[in-house]
C-alpha cells in the first residue's frame, strides 16, 4: 500500500510506502521524514519538519520552526508553526511564534503569542511553494 505525500522541502508530491519512516524527495533531494512524533522532553533544532503529525505533551518543549501535518501543543513551542492540517493548543500549552494552518483550535487557559495567517488553501513553508 502506498500514500501521496507532499515534501516540506518543496512541495512536491511522491508517493511512498505507508509504513515507510522516511525516504528521498525525487524533486530536491532532500531527506524527507514521515513518522508522527510524541515530544515529552526538550528538543532544539533548526527545523522540525515531518509529513507526519506533531504532538508536544504537557512536559515537552520545542525550540524549532515547525512544519508538519497536523500540530498539538500541550506543553511550550517556541518558534513558526505551518500545518497543513490543524494547530491545536491545548489548556496548558504556550506557543510563541507565528502559525499558518488552515485549522487552529486554542482552549481556554492556553497562550498563544505570534501573528496568524488562516490559509484555506495549501500552506506554503518559508519560500513560497505550496506545502
């Protein structure tokens, strides 16, 4: 069985192995990582990107410009956040940074400090090519 997927490099779409982890974007050549992550620790890097989804538990801290399908935010995230799904943020999640989805959901007692840009469309990673 196989899926579509678009590259959170380039936007381009491939088609990869449903229970593939990650692959090789045919387009830019780049690393492309497909798996869901569960964030209960600190994590720092430049870029979190996955064609999976992001999960930050209540403990979990992100520093890192974030690209990904779907994002929930139940601890702190510090940096841009662009789904091409849904942001969640949950009662006890802090999120400083700037987000583009076309979803966003905020619960009360959570804190969200950046611009917003609702995208109905496709939602484009830092460089202009759809997501």
């Amino acid at each position: 069985m196989t899926k579509k997927v678009p590259c959170t490099h380039c936007a381009g779409e491939l088609e990869v192995a449903e229970r593939a982890l990650s692959t090789v974007c045919p387009h830019c050549q780049k690393r492309l990582v497909l798996e869901s992550f569960r964030i209960r620790t600190h994590y720092a890097v430049r870029l979190f990107a996955t064609c999976g989804d992001i999960f930050v538990e209540k403990r979990g801290q992100v520093v890192a410009t974030i690209r990904a399908d779907n994002v929930t935010v139940n601890g702190r995230v510090r940096g841009d956040v662009t789904a091409r799904g849904r942001v969640k943020i949950g009662p006890h999640g802090s999120l400083k940074g700037d987000i583009t989805a076309p979803r966003l959901q905020v619960e009360s007692g959570a804190a969200l400090n950046g611009y917003l840009r609702i995208d109905a469309g496709r939602t484009r990673p830092s460089g202009g090519a759809p997501v």
